[in-house]
C-alpha cells in the first residue's frame, strides 16, 4: 500500500494555499461562463466586479477545484472553493476556515466584525450556510476580510473575500453581490438554518492510553466493505426530498489551530478529527465491523476505528481498544499504519487490503 502519510501531508498543505501559477490547470474558456459538472454551479466571467483570473484543480475529476477573481496587480480578491462534501458539515468546515483564515499572517489579528452568522445565498435563499466578515487594522495589506461557507447538492462551496479598500461592512456587500452573481442549482426545498460550532461543555478526558485492538482479516475485510458508498450516495449524491433537522457541533480537542476535534450531538465515544479546512477529515468512532457476524473478534472485546475520509476515498488505520486521544490518531496516521482503503467515487469500486492485516 503507497505510503499514506505522503500523501496527506500532500492533501493537507497543498490544499492550504493556492499552488503556484505553472500548476494551474485552464479548464474552461475564459470568454465563456463554466459550470461544474457534479454540482451544477455556474461560475461566470467577472464576480463581483472582478475578472475570473485562474483555476487550479486540487483534486481529478473537478472533486475540488478553487477559483480566483482578481484584477491583475490589485489586491482585492474573490476566491471560490468547490469540494466534495464526505463527512463535518457547514458547521465543522465552516469552523475550520475561520481558523485558518484568523491565523494568516497577512490579516494579522483580523478582528471580527459580523458573525459567525447565518447566512443565506444571495438570490438563491434555499441553501442556507454561515458567513463572518473582519475588520484587518493591523495588516499592511488589507482592510478587510470575510469567508463563507455552504453545501450544495453534496459539495461545499467556500468564498473568502479580501480587500485593501472596503470596510468590513463594504465587503459584506460585495459578498452578497458574489453570490448573487455565482448561480447554484435550485433548491427543492427551503434548508434549516446552521447551527455554527460551540465550545463542548465537558471535554473528552483520555485517562489511559489507547492500544491497538485484537483484530483478525475477516473484520479489516468486513471494515473496509462497510467504508463503501451506498448505491444512491455513490458518484452524485440523489437530494433529498425533505429538509433534515441541523446537527449541533461542539469544538472540543485542538493539536495545533488547523487541527481539531468535533463532535456531533454532544457525542461521548466519538469525534471528527478536522485537518486544515478542505474537508479532509479523521473520523474515531466504535467499531462496528467487530460486532458482524463475519468477525471473529471476542465480542466483549472494543474497537475503536481510525477513518481518514478524503474527497474521494476513505482509509482506515489500525483499529484501538479504546476511544483514542487526537493525539493518539495522529501518532497512528503519521506511523503509516493503514489496514485498508476504500474508493468513495467513480464507476470503479476498489477495495484495498494490507497484507500485514490478514
């Protein structure tokens, strides 16, 4: 199996900046508006004013792509983020670029001015996402910033904002103008509101180090099916027919700001471990392959399962015996000790076993 961790620390940072202008990838005409395949977003020439200036593909198959719109010299940029929605949700991702936009040196110290706040899209008030807007007093470049966050038929669709001339409330309405301008696929129903992310009130305690659990190859076999997508969620995503209730998200556990953990529900036995804020994210939770007839696993024996879930793809880690630290996870991805990989996307379903889980 090719070494993961090369490939994560790939993902993680190139998806951290724009790469450079020799790996950007022309997709489209530049006279022409551009709608991307999977979920029907149309991107046009100009946006908000701005030129549409390049595109750089991060992943095959358009599974996540970011646009800029800029003036050639000026710094005041549009940039928009299309990615496969896998696991988190608006709350979670949306709480990710936030974080990752408040510890850039370029804002330095950007103060927030409106939000985390609910927000709808502009013209197209069926999605319902979560925007904030700052005030940037202490950078030498702009004077303000924003971000915001939604999902749409299954893909995330980020915009991050700045501008060496607009006030925090000037560029709110340069947002709103974007999105007015950007064209989703039409909503079949009206979306609830986002909950945006809270602090957990009790945090995970790990009193004892977590180990890895007994295992056998009938259950990393089993494990790896079950990390296969169903028929109606494989390739596009079918919508729904109705709206469904908004999770609640609780921040718990930070390695480093780019690196947290999230749990839904105010859940006790697991968690989502975020990596940087491009949806690349660790899910921790109890085992269930052990608990399948086909295991032969000692059922009084617990498992908790290691997933990193890609854009299109989900890799699984050797399982442990009892729900890890983030510390643990990262101590066990970084070691490179994945028993299995599944393909989440496309027409060719793989299923990868490593040998040494037999």
């Amino acid at each position: 199996m090719i070494s993961f961790v090369k490939r994560l620390a790939g993902l993680v940072f190139l998806l951290a900046a724009w790469a450079s202008p020799a790996s950007a990838q022309q997709i489209f005409d530049d006279a022409a508006v551009w709608q991307h395949p999977h979920s029907g977003i149309a991107f046009p020439t100009t946006l908000g004013g701005l030129p549409r200036a390049r595109v750089v593909q991060f992943a095959p198959d358009y599974l996540n792509l970011g646009f800029s719109y800029r003036e050639e010299g000026a710094i005041e940029e549009l940039s928009v983020y299309v990615y496969r929605n896998t696991n988190g949700g608006v709350p979670v991702w949306f709480e990710q670029a936030r974080k990752v936009l408040e510890i850039r040196d370029t804002y330095a110290g950007p103060l927030l001015a409106s939000g985390a706040e609910q927000y709808a899209w502009s013209g197209a008030e069926g999605w319902q996402g979560l925007r904030a807007v700052y005030s940037t007093p202490g950078s030498n470049n702009f004077t303000s910033t924003g971000i915001a966050l939604f999902s749409v038929k299954g893909w995330f669709v980020k915009m991050r904002a700045s501008s060496d001339v607009k006030t925090a409330s000037e560029l709110a309405q340069l947002m709103d103008t974007a999105f007015a301008e950007l064209t989703p696929p039409a909503a079949e129903f009206d979306q609830p509101s986002i909950v945006p992310v809270i602090a957990c009130e009790d945090k995970l305690a790990f009193k004892k180090k977590a180990k890895d659990a007994k295992t056998d190859g009938a259950s990393s076999i089993m494990g790896a099916l079950m990390g296969a997508p169903i028929p109606e969620a494989a390739g596009e995503q079918n919508e729904r027919t109705q709206p469904v209730a908004a999770a609640v998200w609780c921040r718990d556990a930070s390695l480093i700001p780019a690196q947290v953990a999230y749990r839904k529900d105010a859940s006790t036995d697991s968690y989502l471990l975020a990596l940087g804020d491009s949806g690349i994210g660790v899910s921790v939770a109890p085992d269930a392959s052990l608990m399948l007839p086909e295991s032969k696993a000692n059922k009084k024996d617990q498992a908790f399962a290691i997933t990193v879930i890609t854009e299109s793809e989900r890799i699984n880690f050797v399982p442990q015996n009892r729900l890890p630290s983030p510390e643990r996870v990262m101590e066990i991805i970084i070691s490179n000790r994945p028993i299995s990989s599944v393909s989440t996307w496309g027409d060719d379903f793989t299923v990868n076993i490593n040998s040494d889980a037999i």
